[in-house]
C-alpha cells in the first residue's frame, strides 16, 4: 500500500489511481480540445484512508503531451485535491 502527504496529513491509498473522465474546464486544455502539440490536461483518482480510517479520494490534474501511454511517468506527489468521502 502506498502511502501519501498532503497538507500534513498522511494518506494510505487503497485503489490504483483511474481516469475520472471528468471535463475540466476552468483554463485547463481537455483532450477533445489539444493543441497541434497534442498537450491536454485529464484528472484521475484513486481512494484512500487516513490514520483514522476515515475513506477519502485522491484527485490529481495531469498533463499529457503527445498522448503518453505509461501513466507511471506522472508525479503523483503533486496532489490537486483530496475529499473525504
């Protein structure tokens, strides 16, 4: 199980982190709208729990150029949000 830090506070992942699908918007480049470099911003989550075994999910905003396929070259450190559940 990975462990995470965010703001302080410690985070044990539970699920591998996936694509949410969500449209971004908000100055963020979707894919449908790439640019001729084919850079685009897409989220992905994964859930967790704290130390008290609260649940929660882990969002990340990433940035793809040339439609990447390992999703292991990302870093994850630089987490967007996280929401208890």
């Amino acid at each position: 199980m990975t462990t995470i830090e965010f703001r302080g506070k410690s985070y044990a992942l539970t699920t591998d982190a996936d694509f949410t699908g969500r449209l971004l918007g908000g100055g963020y480049t979707d894919y449908h709208e790439a640019n001729e470099d084919g850079t685009y911003d897409f989220e992905m989550s994964a859930q967790a729990t704290d130390e008290e075994g609260i649940e929660y999910t882990v969002y990340w905003i990433l940035e793809c150029t040339d439609h990447e396929q390992d999703l292991d070259i990302y870093d994850y450190d630089n987490i967007d949000r996280i929401e208890e559940n």
